[in-house]
C-alpha cells in the first residue's frame, strides 16, 4: 500500500487555481498559433501576387 501514498486525486484549490492558470495559457498560445498561421498565408499571398505581375 506504500505506493499508493504519492497519489493524491482530489481537487483542491491549489490544483484548481494551476489547472485555471494553464488553461488560460493553453488559450493565450493557441491564439498566438493561429495569428501566426494567418501571418504567414498573407505573406505566401503577397509572394504569389508579386510573382504574378
């Protein structure tokens, strides 16, 4: 039963609190994902409009 000790699966405000904070910074990332990704395919644009002419 020793190994049993280290595991600990209640929620308590501590975990809460860092599970909040994560997803926050989950959201925050995915958000600077996508603003990058448009970044990019407005520049592969440009480059295939510059070529064009």
């Amino acid at each position: 039963m020793m190994f049993f000790l280290g595991l600990q699966h209640s929620m308590t405000k501590e975990r809460l609190k860092e599970i909040r904070r994560l997803e926050k910074e989950i959201s925050t990332l995915k958000e600077m994902v996508m603003e990058k990704d448009l970044t990019i395919k407005m520049q592969q644009e440009l480059i295939k409009k510059s070529i064009a002419k």
